[in-house]
C-alpha cells in the first residue's frame, strides 16, 4: 500500500507537522509518535540527502551575496540584507520540500 507524504502506517491520518518539525531541530535519526494514535514512527531514509542541504545553503546564501556585493555593486550592508532574505526563502523552501518527502515506518519492539 503507498502512503501519503506524512501519514501514519497504522491508522492512516496525517502526522501533524508540530509532530514533524522535531526533525528539523534533532535530526532524523530520532523517533516519533503519531498525535491519533500513539504508534511510534521512524523515517525509513532521509528525506533530503544532507549534501544537497549543504549545497542548497551555498546557493541561497553565498551566491546572492557575491551577486550582490560585486555584479551590482552595492554595498556591503544592502547586499547582505539582500542575501539574507534570499536565504531565509531559500530556507522556507526547503522545509516544505522535506516535509513533502517524509514517509514513516513503523518501530518494531
């Protein structure tokens, strides 16, 4: 049976993303609990390799800078706050593509 993005195994609702964002501070190595129905869940993979995370990081935040700073020649406060915001939507992004790609499994004790 294929389940959605984000559903529980056993009774088949959606995991809230409150229970989902803990991956996004502890890593994806940590279990969680289903809000419906208890059962401990784990993620069978990564839903987004690290290496494209770090890749992701370089591109929503030092090229935005370097374009900034050298191609349109502002200054050195205006580019960063340029590339700050650039980043931070970079990084909203990618919350919702990970949240997008999580798929659970049950915990067998």
């Amino acid at each position: 049976m294929n389940l959605k993005s984000r559903e529980c195994p056993n009774c088949h609702r959606l995991v809230s993303i409150k229970t989902c964002s803990t991956y996004f501070l502890h890593g994806t190595s940590r279990s969680v609990h289903c809000n419906h129905c208890d059962t401990e869940l784990m993620l069978p993979k990564e839903p987004i390799p690290f290496k494209w995370c770090v890749f992701a990081g370089f591109v929503c935040g030092v090229v935005p800078a370097e374009y900034f700073l050298y191609i349109r020649q502002l200054g050195l406060s205006k580019s960063l706050l340029y590339a700050t915001l650039i980043g931070l939507l970079g990084l909203v992004v990618c919350m919702i593509l990970i949240l997008n790609k999580i798929y659970f499994k049950k915990v067998l004790n």
